[in-house]
C-alpha cells in the first residue's frame, strides 16, 4: 500500500503547482479546443482523444464542430450522420455513446452540460478520466483526470512502482492528484500535467532538461526515467483471416452492413468471409491489407469476383458509397482495389 504521506514528506506542492503552471501557460500547444472552454467542445474533444493522437483528432475535430457546433445541433443529427463524420477516428462505440449522452443532456438538462459530478458520471459512455477532465478543464472544478500521460508523469515524480496496466492503480494516481492540485487552478493544472506527459515527460527519450519539475522528480535524481512507469505487457492480440470479395456490376459494387452490435457495428464493408469457412474462391487475388484493433489483428485478402455466394447485398454507386459510414479496414480495401498484387 503507498504511503501517500511519505511521499509528500518535504515535498514542495507550491513550487509544483506554480512551476508547472508557469511552464504551461507558456509553452501549450494552440489546440482548438481551447480557443473556448465550452463544456460541450471539451467533453467532444475528450472523447475524440482517447487512444487517439492529438494531430489526428485535430481535423474531426475542426470538421465536428462545423457541422455540430452547438448541443442541440448533435442531439438532433441522425445517427448515421454522426457517426459518419466520426468515420476513420474508429472505437466508434465513442461517438454513438457521445451522441446518446448528448441528446440526454439536451432533453433533462435545458442543454447545458452538467457541472454536479454525480449527474455527469452517469451520463451515456462517460467515466472517470471523461468526468474528471471537462469538470476541471471546463468548470475548474478540482477533479482529477487521470490519463496514461499523467500516470507517466507522477510516477516519475513520485519514484511510484504501482503497475498502471491494472485498473485499481488508477485509485493510487487519483489521490496522489488530489493532494497535489491546486483547487484554484484545477483546469491548468490538469491540462498542464497532461500536456507534460504529450510533449516533455515522453515514454522514451523524456526530455528532462525541459522539464519544469525537474528538481524534485524521484526518476530523474535516481536515472529510473526507463523504468517508470511500471507497465505490465498485455496479452497477444488474436489474429483473424478473412477474404473480402469486390464484385462491380454496371457501375456499381456489392456491400454488406454489419450487425448493429459488436466490432465495427453497423458499418458497410465488401462482403467478407473468414478465411477456411467458406467454398474456393474463383476470383483474382488483388493483395492484403493489415489492419490492427485494441486486441485483433485482421489480415484481409481481397479478390476481385465475377459472382458472389447466395446472400443478400447492396448494391452502391461510388455517389452512394460516399454517404455511408464505412471503417478504415475498409478504406484499406478500397485503396487497393484494382492495384493488383499491392499489400498495404
């Protein structure tokens, strides 16, 4: 069990606090969500940035907003259209979360995101890290948000051991920012760690001499940077085969949709059949595409039918085709398709 009073011991939370605040107000990245603290275009940009980077989240995000730049205007789109301009940012779980959650805080709440912690926590999709970051970062209420940056960040600092691949770790981390933030600068602060871990306190090659708590962290007085934080690996991913079938008929190619629940739901794809499963394909191979999930690997081979088994399709001109909602395993096809023997 950390001793959390031992690790405080003449430690100087001032000089944390005011150096770190310093540093972020100097050096943050011009980033769009915070040209305005509105609660709605934080907690969308939160959701957008989970296990996602920062510069590929900043174009969704720019044309999110265009499109739904108020409340009201998300609850209102159709579902289909919203996960559409969410298509390539994948988890699309996300965004259909988000959208529920958005439309319940337009219908209970007047449209105004909540700033009472125990009736944002229960809203569609949103947890602990989601409740933490747009209460502080647009409330300024002192909660925590505790991320794998700021995980990296503190145990760094704090010469903390704890395994942060497990999920009762987060607690450890919790408390250690509770004691630490300023109340009064909740939203800096957590921005400020956040944005320490993305740019400074990386997980390799951490630039220490930019660092603007350098003098009291545990990892640079001991040269543990490489070791902390402590990080148990996961299990492999499973490896899935599959074989997806691009059949064109007077200007227009075959889909299919997946199931409304599960990977990738309700997404439209070439027909495709796990690899062994099915008859002989009479076709022409055209390559494969790789395309790695959270936890699977898919290994797609693509070939170009004449024919396809008896199933029900859709049939889509590439006008038709544009206005659906397809995964980026599936860009990955239609990139190759027609370049012959090309593995992406």
């Amino acid at each position: 069990m950390l001793d959390f009073d031992k690790i405080f011991t003449n430690y100087n939370i001032n000089d944390f606090n005011e150096n770190l605040l310093t540093w972020f107000n100097r050096e943050k990245r011009d980033l769009p969500w915070r040209h305005a603290k509105n609660p709605y275009r934080v907690w969308v940009s939160e959701v957008m940035l989970q296990q996602t980077r920062v510069d590929t989240v900043i174009p969704y995000f720019n044309r999110f907003m265009e499109r739904f730049p108020t409340i009201e205007d998300l609850a209102a789109a159709e579902s289909d259209e919203v996960v559409k301009y969410w298509e390539g940012l994948g988890y699309y779980s996300r965004v259909r979360n988000l959208h529920e959650a958005v439309q319940e805080v337009v219908a209970t709440y007047d449209g105004i995101v909540p700033e009472e912690k125990e009736k944002f926590e229960k809203l569609k999709g949103v947890g602990p890290y989601t409740t933490g970051a747009v209460l502080s970062i647009a409330y300024n209420q002192p909660e925590p948000a505790v991320d794998g940056n700021v995980m990296r960040v503190m145990s760094r600092q704090f010469g903390i051991y704890e395994d942060i691949a497990l999920p009762k770790t987060r607690k450890v981390f919790d408390q250690v920012i509770r004691r630490l933030m300023d109340p009064n600068h909740a939203s800096d602060f957590n921005e400020g760690v956040m944005e320490l871990g993305a740019t400074v306190c990386t997980p390799k090659n951490p630039m220490c001499s930019l660092c603007p708590v350098q003098d009291d962290c545990y990892a640079y007085a001991h040269h543990v940077q490489d070791e902390l934080p402590v990080k148990t690996k996961k299990g492999a991913s499973r490896v899935e085969m599959y074989d997806a079938l691009y059949c064109e008929k007077e200007g227009k190619i075959a889909f299919i949709q997946r199931p409304d629940n599960g990977l990738l739901a309700g997404m439209w794809q070439y027909p495709l059949t796990e690899r062994g499963t099915g008859e002989q394909l009479n076709g022409t191979y055209m390559g494969q595409v790789k395309h790695v999930f959270s936890h699977i690997i898919w290994y797609i081979d693509l070939y170009q039918v004449e024919t396809l088994p008896e199933e029900e399709y859709v049939w889509f001109t590439p006008t038709e085709r544009e206005e659906k909602t397809v995964s980026v395993a599936q860009q990955k096809l239609e990139r190759l398709a027609g370049v012959e023997g090309e593995t992406i």
